[in-house]
C-alpha cells in the first residue's frame, strides 16, 4: 500500500499515457474509414463522390475542395437527406476530427457508403490540390 501512495502520481501518469494509446482504436469504428488524399480523389473521379464539408458557412467561405456541399455538423442529422442516396459522400473539415463525428452521424442515419478525408482541408492543402473560395 505505501508503494502505490508513494507513486500515485507515476501510476496516473502511465494509466492516462495508456487510455491515450487506446483512444484511436476505440473511436475508429465510429469515425467510419479515413481515406488519405490520393484514394479520396480516386473516390471523387471514379464513383462521383459527393464531398461535404461540415464546417461553418463562414470556414467553408473562405476556401473548400472543389465542388463541395456545406452542411455544417450541427445540422447534419436534420439535413442527411439532402445527400444523393446512391453516391459515396467524402466528408471533410478543417483538420478530419469534426468530420470524423459527421461520419458517424451519417452512418446512425443509415448510411454506409460514408469516408472521412484524413487530415481535412489541411491536409488536402499540403498534398498541393485545389481549393476553391
């Protein structure tokens, strides 16, 4: 007993350190398939993918992937059926996180043909692809 009062704090440490290694495992059945920039243009080009953005009108304003749908998160479940049901949907935001819930409220909503752009906007913007304002 005087050992782990001794240690409490190195034993907290390495439980935290632990639940933070696990956490992307755990939410990857949520967040639907990430697909990294290059497989999500084949996505785009080959199956004609609807790419929707969830973020902010104001973010998606001031730039967005090239023919992209602005459905911000928090209106999502009430506006799922605006997505063509017989097409993939690509979702992205800033960074893949947000989008990575969006996914997952698309799937709830029934749909399975759902992949979060891994690295978001950012992403896309570092692999040199084009952003449209």
């Amino acid at each position: 007993m005087d050992f782990v009062l001794d240690n409490i704090v190195l034993i907290v440490i390495a439980v935290v350190s632990g639940a933070m290694l696990l956490w992307p495992l755990v939410t990857r059945g949520t967040g639907g398939q990430a697909l990294d920039t290059l497989r999500a243009t084949r996505l785009i080009n080959d199956s004609g993918a609807v790419v929707l953005d969830v973020r902010s009108p104001a973010e998606f304003a001031a730039g967005h992937l090239p023919n992209a749908r602005n459905i911000p998160l928090a209106e999502l479940e009430k506006r799922a059926g605006e997505l063509p049901p017989n097409k993939p949907v690509l979702v992205c935001c800033a960074s893949g996180a947000t989008s990575s819930r969006a996914v997952g409220v698309l799937r709830k909503a029934g749909r399975q043909d759902v992949f979060n752009l891994s690295g978001g906007l950012d992403g896309w913007r570092q692999a040199g692809l084009p952003v449209v304002k």
